[in-house]
C-alpha cells in the first residue's frame, strides 16, 4: 500500500514539474515553495507587471477536505498558508489579478505537508552521554530529529522509530527534549518539550596490590556525586564477590588469593541515590614467593642451575647469587634459570623472586653454594737434567687435590695426581710439552688455567740427500724432524763455506764451485733451544764445468771436428748439432769429435757439455754452423729464340740467389737471379756448352753445381729467295749453314699451305703445283735429328703474281720475324 501511495506522489510531482515549466516558459510567472511543517506551506512568486493582487488557493488531493482562498496585495510576494492537513498533498495556486478582477497570469505547484507533531512519552538517562526518548509513531513520518537542548546549545540526532537515542551528551546535566517527525515533505513543529538529566559519569579506577593477598583501588572525585560503590570478584567467576560503598575515594581489599587477576567494578550515585556509569578494572595480585628452591652446580664449568616450584599468576622469576663481594642476576619465565660466570673459590647465598604486573613477591630465604676452586697460578717448568721436567705450582683456596696433565705433540699424555704442589715427568728430545694444572674438591674441577709448554732440543736431520746437482747448485732435501722450527744447511769446501737458513725441509746451495767436493751438514734449530750442532756431515760433488768451444773445422763436404777445451776430471763430452733438420751428435773423453753426414743447406747450433758421475754440466755456448746450400736435382734448357735460351732448375735447399752459366770455346752467358729461372742471351748456334750452376745462401756461402753439357740448335739459313719454276712451280732456295744439316721449307698463303722437305744436303726446295695470284710467308727451318724443327727462323714474304694461268712474276715484299 505504501508503494502504490509513492507511485501517485511521484506521478503527480512530474505532472506538478511539467505543468510549472510550460507557465513559466510561457509568461515568466513563477510559484516557489522554501518551508514546510504539519499544517503550514511557506512560499514565494515572482512580480507579475499589471497584477492589483495575488490569490493563493491550497486545495488537498486525494482526501476529502476544503481548500483553503488567500488575497494579498501587488507589493506582497511571500505568504504562508496555514491550518492545512498534515501529510497531505496540497495543489497550490497563484493568481496575479489586475484591479478589475481579471485574472492575468496563474502559476500552480504540488507539495506535501509534514506529518503530525509527535507527543513524547517519557525522556529518561541510563548512560552518562546519553538520553533515551519514547513516543507513539506518526502516520507518514519515515524519520524523526531529536533535539536535546541545554541553555544555548543542542544536539540533535535523527532516528527511524521510538525509542531514540540523544548521544554526545554532558554527564549530570539537565536538558530540553523535543522531537519533530519527517517525510519528503519536511518536518512538523516541535513537539512539547520534556526535561531530562543525564545520569553521573563513572569514576576513573586505579589500581595496586602492595602485597601477595591485597588491592588498593583509587579513583577521582565525580560531579555532584555524594557516594561510591565499589566491587571485586576474581575474574574466573570462583569465590564470591565483595562489595563496599564509601564516601572516600579509595578502598583497601585485603584477604584475597595470591597471583590472582580480579575483575573491579565502581560507580557514583547523586543526592537522589540514582547510580552512574560503571567502570571495570582487572587487577593482578603479587605473586607469592617461589618455594622448594633447588641448586645444581655443574661440574667443571662455573654455572649452577637454580630450580623452584611455579607461583599462581607469576609472569617471570628473578634469580639472584651474592658473595658478598659481587652480585649475579638471572631472568626467566620458567621455573630454572642458570647462573654463569660464577667466581671460583667462591660462596654464594641464592635467592628467587616472583614478578607479575602487580609487582615483586619477598625474595625467598637464601640458599648456599660453594663453586669449584681456581686454577693454580705461579707454574714453573724445570729441567734439572736432560729428558726429566719438574713442574711446582702454588697452593689455591678450596683445593683438596691436584691433577698435572703433560701431553706431548705426538697426542700422548700423561698425569700427575697429588695433594703436594710438585710433580715430575720424563722427555724426549724435539717434543714440545703441553702442561696444565687443575685443582679438585666436591664441587668439581677448577677452571682451566694457563696452558704451559715447554720445548726440548730438537733432533737432527739423519737422511738429507742431494736431489739434484748442477754445477753450481746443489739441493738437499730431508724429512721433517721433531722439535725443529728452521733448519741450517753448510756447505764447505776447504775455502768457502756457504749457509743456507730455511724452515722448509729443502735447501738449495747455489753459487758453488763446479767439479767440486763440498763437506755438507744440516742442523735442526728452535727459538726455545737454539741449534743442534752434533748432527753428522756427508760429501757432495757438484757437476763438471762447462766446456768451452775453441773452433769448428770443416773436414768435408758433410763433416765437421769440433774442439774445445776440457777442464774437468775423468768426463765424458758430447757435441749437439741442432737445427731444423735434426739432431747430430758426437762424444769423446778428449778434447775434440767429429760429426758426419751433416746435411746441406741447413743452419746448425753446436753445443756441448760435459757429463760425471756428479751429473751433467750446462752446455756450453752455441757457435752457429751453417752448411752449403744444396745443388738443384733437376735444371732444363730451352731455346727460344736463335741467341736467346730460358734455363730453369729446381729449388735448392738453403739457396739465396743462383748464378746459372753457359760456357764454350765461343764465349760464355750468365745470369745472377733470386728467381729458379732466367733468359740467357748472346747464344751461339750450333755451338756445345757447359753447363753450371752457382748456389749462394743469404750468408754468402756457395755451391758450385754442375750438369750434362748443352748444344745449342743449328743457325738459322741466310739469303731465302723465291723463284719461278715452270708454269706453275716455286723453287725456294737459301744458303745453308755449316754442317750437315736437314731443312724444312714452309710457304703459307691464303689459297693453301705448302710444306718441302729436300733432301739431306740440298740447299734448295722445289713446290711444283703453286696457285698463282697469292701472298706467301716462307720460312726455311733447320729440323734437328731429335725434336720437331724451329720455329724462331725469320719469315719472308712473297707475291706470286698470274701470267694467265701461270705463275708470273715473284716479287719479294719484305720479311718480319719469327712470332
């Protein structure tokens, strides 16, 4: 029903909207409505030009009931239309009217009055900050204000239904109440007034227990308060609850349970005996204090474990051992606690506390502890004689007996158990001793002291030996012995003597002597005890010198002796011939060896060194060698032209350059080249040459190579001419060299080639069958016995004229050279 009822308030509010839009679209007239209570709508209307008067008409809707006619004049512009139906819609119009009673212009709005003014029922305080009101609800209030007044101030709080509450108050003061109900369309006239006073405020507790079975509760004074009550019960709900009221602002509550929390309640009341606010506080008593205190004292350290039985409500215990000189404090949540860095010597009383919030319990009564003796002090070692130790101490409080530890570096120990302040021992040498004193009584053993040692003389070296000989170094190496710290090495050799200091186990001897005898010793030595001087010697030789070189002889082509000169006793000698190409070697006792097939062209680093039983010298300075450059396998002639010849030869190992020579009774044709080849010129035809070849390294070094002789190839024939044979024959003829040579004649033209061969001894070739009216290129070439024919003779040319179908005339047209 109420939703149906919103629907039509909303429905009718558009219409109202639309309906006020178009008016004042229209005319500019307009109707606002600016407060609304119960039975009382307030208003306002724009100045209307021409307008005598305003009518103003509130008629409800959708209720039975009369409308309600206002007048005012043309200056009035705000009114108030009263005596309405609450919680009612009103149509409200405006009528500006001119002085003849003509309406001009009509403005017209909906609105809803308030509800009706609510009646309160009763106002009542139950908290200090607050007031309680109570009313019968009012048909169409969704809400309803509040308001509590005091003198000029107020608060006003606003609440869905009855009961309400008025928060943020003042504690025992007195206040106007009134409430106003609300719908959408404002809120009703106050309602009658109703007094009201806050109750007192609650007094501010503060709490103490001075003791394991008491509480001491204090609290302010509270406004127009003239009495307290106050309440204590334990917080678990056991036991029953003790309630006193008093004038005073504090209480004392005694006979109460140790270590307990206990829930206080307190509040005021005024001269009217109406109680106050309540205030809560939880307050622990002290605890009581701990019993069965136990003491455990652990052997061989200077702590003690102190135990107890746990105390109600105790948070943490505190511990606390005095001897009187020294105080030691220890805290814990739990029922043991330990005690360190205990004095030894010493007696302590123990005592235990419990704490919680509320404060301490009394200490317990004190409980004794005698703590282990301290260690001896004043230790000496003596050693009256070679391998037998003394050690004495003095005397310490609350010993009953002493132990003596000796352990040596080996692990081994011994001991010593007395009441006297002395014990003796045995020792070796090269140990170092380790030395503590304790002493004993029921408590346990006395901390640890000072650690003493004492370190005998240590041992000597018995197996050092050389490890490697050189001829100026020897290095001796010996195993470890006890009791050493460093080791002196002495080498002396009648002249010199030469040390070596070391803590390694390893010396090497440099600087000697080569090929000499040295007398050798080591000594063991310790910062505590010095050298030993009574270890034993041993002869060591160094290695043979070095040789030195003196001159390198050539005995042949592949051999060289090698001479040096020998220093040592009874060495045998070795000579190294080193380079790319290998190794070479030779050996004697002497002074001199020889090393054969030595390869050409190479370079060579000769060495050598000397051996003895000692060892090896260092070798001796290399003197380079180099061989001769090696001649080629292979070198080939070839003509290439009548005076001109290209020899070529193959790569000769070590060769820098190559001198090639061609050499007969006519004269000879050399070149000089970095290449494997070269033209030769100034060649003699059919003329036999020797033939060499000189191989040069880029040190200068030579080898000079020979090979089979060479011929050079037969002259070339002079004097070629052209003559008409016949009617159509050529005869081609020349004059032929020295000799008895063969010849071959060519003739080349564009109408054929023609080859003659004459026969052995001619100088003349006949081609019978020749066409006419051609060029020829004729060339007559000797054709040695072995090989094909030359071909670098010079070419003549030639025209072979017609004489009809003959050949006709032969005319020379010049010549040009071979190609």
């Amino acid at each position: 029903m109420c939703s149906g009822k919103g629907k039509s308030l909303v429905l009718t509010g558009i219409i109202l909207i639309s309906l006020e839009m178009v008016v004042s679209a229209n005319t500019g007239f307009t109707i606002s409505i600016y407060n609304v209570t119960s039975r009382n709508i307030y208003l306002r209307w724009s100045k209307f030009s021409g307008a005598f008067s305003y009518k103003i008409t509130a008629t409800p809707m959708n209720t039975v009931g009369h409308s309600l006619l206002v007048h005012f004049n043309d200056v009035t512009l705000t009114g108030i239309l009263t005596s309405l139906t609450p919680n009612t819609v009103h149509a409200v119009k405006v009528e500006a009217i001119d002085k003849n009673g003509i309406i001009l212009v009509e403005a017209q709005t909906m609105q809803l009055t308030a509800p009706e003014v609510p009646v309160i029922d009763q106002a009542y305080s139950k908290l200090s900050n607050s007031i309680t009101v109570e009313w019968a609800a009012v048909p169409g209030a969704t809400s309803y204000l509040l308001t509590a007044q005091d003198g000029e101030s107020f608060i006003e709080t606003i609440v869905i239904n009855s009961p309400g509450t008025v928060t943020r108050l003042k504690a025992a003061t007195l206040y106007k109440i009134t409430i106003r109900s609300i719908n959408s369309g404002g809120r009703s006239q106050p309602s009658p007034s109703k007094k009201a006073k806050t109750v007192l405020a609650a007094p501010i507790l503060s709490a103490s227990s001075p003791s394991y079975d008491s509480i001491v509760v204090n609290w302010g004074t509270v406004y127009t308060a003239v009495g307290f009550s106050v309440s204590i019960m334990r917080s678990d709900g056991l036991g029953s609850m003790v309630k006193e009221n008093t004038t005073h602002t504090s209480l004392v509550f005694t006979n109460l349970d140790p270590g307990t929390l206990y829930t206080i309640k307190a509040h005021a009341w005024n001269v009217n005996g109406i109680p106050g606010d309540d205030f809560t506080y939880n307050q622990i008593t002290s605890p009581h204090a701990p019993a069965d205190v136990q003491v455990t004292f652990e052997s061989g350290t200077l702590r003690a474990t102190v135990s107890w039985m746990p105390t109600e409500g105790t948070l943490d215990y505190n511990v606390t051992a005095s001897n009187g000189a020294s105080k030691l404090n220890c805290n814990t949540s739990s029922t043991s606690c330990t005690l360190a860095s205990l004095q030894c010597g010493s007696e302590y009383s123990i005592y235990v506390i419990a704490n919680n919030g509320a404060g301490s319990s009394k200490p317990t009564d004190g409980v004794g502890l005698k703590t282990v003796p301290c260690a001896p002090e004043s230790i000496t070692i003596d050693e009256d004689n070679p391998g037998n130790l003394s050690v004495s101490w003095s005397n310490v409080d609350l010993g009953d007996y002493y132990v003596v530890f000796v352990k040596s570096d080996d692990g081994l120990e011994v001991h010593c158990n007395t009441s006297h302040t002395q014990c003796h021992f045995q020792s070796d040498c090269g140990f170092t001793y380790f030395i503590s004193v304790f002493a004993y009584n029921k408590a346990g053993q006395s901390p640890l002291g000072d650690i003493f040692n004492y370190t005998s003389a240590p041992c000597c070296p018995t197996d050092f030996n050389p490890v490697f000989v050189s001829s100026d170094t020897v290095e001796i190496v010996w195993s470890p012995v006890r009791g050493a710290e460093m080791y002196e090495t002495k080498a002396v050799d009648g002249v010199g003597v030469v040390l070596c200091n070391d803590t390694a186990t390893i010396c090497i001897l440099s600087a000697l002597q080569c090929n000499t005898q040295y007398n050798i010793s080591v000594y063991s030595f310790s910062e505590i005890r010095g050298s030993n001087t009574s270890c034993v010697s041993k002869y060591v030789a160094t290695a043979p010198c070095s040789p030195v070189i003196k001159n390198i002889s050539k005995d042949a082509l592949s051999i060289i002796s090698v001479h040096w000169q020998a220093t040592n006793d009874e060495a045998i000698y070795t000579v190294t011939a080193k380079g790319e190409a290998g190794l070479w070697r030779c050996s004697s006792s002497g002074n001199s060896c020889s090393i054969t097939n030595l390869p050409c062209g190479s370079v060579f680093s000769i060495s050598a060194v000397a051996s003895t039983i000692a060892g090896q010298s260092l070798p001796s300075y290399s003197v380079p060698l180099e061989t001769a450059p090696c001649c080629p396998n292979d070198l080939t002639i070839m003509q290439v032209m009548q005076s001109i010849t290209n020899i070529s030869w193959s790569i000769g190992t070590g060769a820098h350059t190559y001198v090639p020579l061609l050499e007969s009774s006519k004269g000879q044709a050399k070149c000089h080249t970095l290449q494997n080849h070269c033209l030769l010129g100034c060649i003699t035809c059919g003329t036999n040459y020797t033939v060499s070849l000189k191989v040069i390294s880029e040190t200068g070094l030579a080898s000079h190579c020979t090979y089979q002789d060479y011929s050079s190839s037969a002259c070339c024939p002079s004097a070629v001419k052209l003559y008409r044979l016949g009617n159509n024959g050529i005869r081609i003829y020349w004059r032929a060299s020295a000799g008895w040579i063969n010849y071959s004649t060519d003739l080349y033209g564009s109408k054929g080639n023609f080859t003659c061969t004459p026969t052995s001894g001619l100088n003349y070739c006949d081609v019978t069958e020749i066409p006419c009216g051609d060029v020829y290129t004729v060339v007559v070439s000797p054709v040695p016995e072995k090989g094909s024919k030359l071909t670098f003779c010079p070419k003549k040319i030639y025209s072979v004229t017609c004489s009809g179908s003959s050949v006709g005339m032969v005319i020379y047209r010049g010549k040009r050279s071979a190609e």
